[in-house]
C-alpha cells in the first residue's frame, strides 16, 4: 500500500483534493466546530461523522469502526470496480492552521490506514480547512488564497 501523498500529486488526486477544499469551505460557515470526517467522492457521494467532543474520546478500534461504516455508507448503490474506486478518499475538516499536526490528525489517519488495510483499497486520507489540504504525514499539500469554484468561471457571460 502507498504510505500517503507525496508529490508529484497526480493530476486526478489534486482535482478531488482541491474540490474537498471547495465543498468545505463553502458549505462550513462557522468558525469553531467539531472536526468532521468524510468519506466519499467530492463533488458526489459522501459520507460524514462528526464525533462530538462531549461523547469522550475514541480509540483506534471505534475510530477504524466509523471508517468502516462510512465506507459502507459511501459505496451504497454504487458498482464498486474489481480494483477499487480512485475516486474514493477520506478527509478530516478542521479549523485552524494545517502547518500543525494535532493528534486528532493522526488518530484519524491511523483509523483510515487501518481500515483501508482491511478493505484492501487505496484511500488517501489529509486534513482540510478552508483554504488547503494537508496530509499529515507526508506533509504534502496546496494552499489557496482564493479559492473559487471553476465550474461557475467557465460559464459564459449573459449578453
């Protein structure tokens, strides 16, 4: 299995990672909240869990566990290929800046490494907020001053 993201960053994986980004910082609004982890294909199906901080800490095993079922979650009604699906990845959104590694960072990556061991599948895992993405253990990663949806800029003008 690959250790994590390291650069060259493909073309593909930058487009997905980038539209993470995106989604993140257009549909979170608030300044302070829970980390969440998703699961899925942005831009398409994904899957979430926001683990509350009240709820008390999660282990590795509970943590693997939440991979698994958002995997499961992620993948229903779809026609998983015989390789698996390139377009899968996993992404911790959070607050704050990226350039530190905080050990809900890794906890997260090593439940995914874990699970993506047991489902046999490539699944990048990095951490986003509103302006980047980061993996946290390779430290490879793209910041954005102004990130805009491209979709919305190739649209021709109304005469």
């Amino acid at each position: 299995m690959r250790p994590g993201i390291v650069e060259p960053v493909p073309r593909p994986l930058q487009v997905r990672l980038r539209r993470a980004v995106l989604e993140h910082a257009t549909n979170e609004r608030r300044r302070t909240f829970a980390p969440v982890l998703h699961l899925g294909t942005p831009g398409g199906v994904v899957a979430t869990f926001c683990a509350e901080p009240n709820e008390g800490p999660l282990d590795l095993a509970l943590r693997t566990e939440v991979v698994h079922a958002l995997w499961r979650r992620s993948r229903a009604g779809t026609h998983d290929r015989p390789a698996g699906n390139a377009q899968t990845l996993a992404w911790l959104a959070r607050p704050g800046d990226l350039t530190e590694t905080r050990d809900d960072d890794l906890a997260w990556h090593a439940a995914v490494r874990a699970a993506r061991g047991e489902l046999g599948r490539y699944l990048p895992f990095v951490v986003v907020n509103r302006r980047a993405w980061r993996d946290p253990v390779t430290g490879a990663g793209r910041t954005w001053q102004r990130l805009r949806d491209r979709r919305e800029t190739d649209r021709p003008s109304p005469a």
